[in-house]
C-alpha cells in the first residue's frame, strides 16, 4: 500500500440519504472516521437525531406501496442494476475499506467488494427460482412483503452485512431503513447509498 493511496485530505459528510435524496444533517454535531492503518482522522459524519430516524423510517414506509407492487422481475433487475455501479465503483470501495478497517488491497478487493456484488445478483437469480406462492393441501401459501424491514450494520464486514440484510428485503418487496451501530462511523454505508441514489430512486434509507 503506497504512502499517496493512504494519505487523502479530511473529507467532511453534511448531509444524510433520506427519502431519495442527499438532506442537510440536522445537527450540527458531527462524529470522527479514522483511517485504522495510520490513526488518522480522514472524515466526519453527521451525528444522527431522532427526527431524522422518524423521517427515514417513514420514507420508507411511503416508498413501501410502490415498491411493493411491481413485478418481481423489475425489482431483481434493479438488483441487477446496483451490483454493476458497485463494480464500477470498485477501487472507490476498495481504498475506503481498506482504510476504515486496516485490510490489505487485494483481500478488501475480493472479499469486501467482490463478495456484494455477487450477493445482488445471486439474490435476484435467488428470488425469481424461489416459490412466492405454494399449494398447502386445500390452502394456498402466499409470501408477500410485510413493509419496512429495519437494519443495523454490524462491525467490520458492514459492507458485506449491509448487502446481505437489504437485498433479501428488497427484492422481496419490502422497503429498507438502514443505521450504522452505535459507536461506528463508517463510510462504506454512504457509498451503498450513493450507488442506490445513483442507479434508481427509491425513497428509503
């Protein structure tokens, strides 16, 4: 790992992926990202408020009834559709986990953003073999989305976990709301949600 890829100027995050869209934090309060190989301080994020919390949770509680209804292959494509900006947006990835969790290139490459991309699309491939609907004697067994599936990232393998947790809701036709664990400032759940705002708007978190 060369010195220029692991030096980068403070970055500072003002706002929160709300209903679609980059909003302005609330709070003026903000909460450090160190990068784990050097200790140093590379950015700050907002520090969340209750409201926001509200918001995002009703958002996507909103986004729920359109999300819900169409097809299943519309949203396994959308699927689709984020595994190929999460490639394209590679080495972006690579260097941000890299940094926030002290792993070398080559393993942050193939396991941290190798492993997601394939997991979008496996579980498209996943969700359009899966039976939605099963005959259970006289009575027929349907599986439909129930609403807003809430998630909270776990530690080092968050970008991994994050992708194992929403893409089963949503290619399912439940809608997201995602926040980090308490005490853990990462970057890597802004980059999903970059890549979400970037491929298609779905009003969640």
């Amino acid at each position: 790992m060369t010195n220029s890829a692991m030096t980068a100027a403070l970055a500072t995050y003002p706002v929160r992926y709300i209903n679609g869209q980059w909003v302005k934090a609330r709070s003026s309060e903000t909460l450090p990202v160190y990068d784990f190989n050097t200790e140093a301080l590379v950015a700050t994020v907002p520090s969340g408020m209750v409201p926001e919390a509200k918001a995002a949770v009703l958002a996507a509680r909103t986004a729920f009834d359109s999300w819900s209804t169409p097809p299943l292959e519309t949203r396994a494509g959308h699927l689709g559709t984020i595994a190929a900006g999460i490639e394209g947006r590679s080495e972006k990835l690579k260097l941000t986990i890299s940094r926030e969790v002290g792993m070398p290139f080559k393993i942050a490459r193939a396991v941290q953003v190798g492993g997601p991309a394939w997991h979008w699309c496996n579980f498209a491939k996943v969700a359009r073999a899966f039976e939605w609907e099963k005959k259970v004697s006289s009575l027929l067994m349907l599986r439909d989305p129930i609403g807003v599936v809430g998630c909270i990232t776990p530690l080092n393998f968050l970008f991994s976990q994050i992708t194992l947790k929403i893409t089963r809701a949503l290619v399912a036709g439940c809608t997201v709301s995602v926040r980090q664990r308490a005490g853990k400032r990462y970057l890597r759940i802004r980059r999903i949600s970059r890549i979400q705002g970037d491929k298609f708007q779905l009003p969640a978190t």
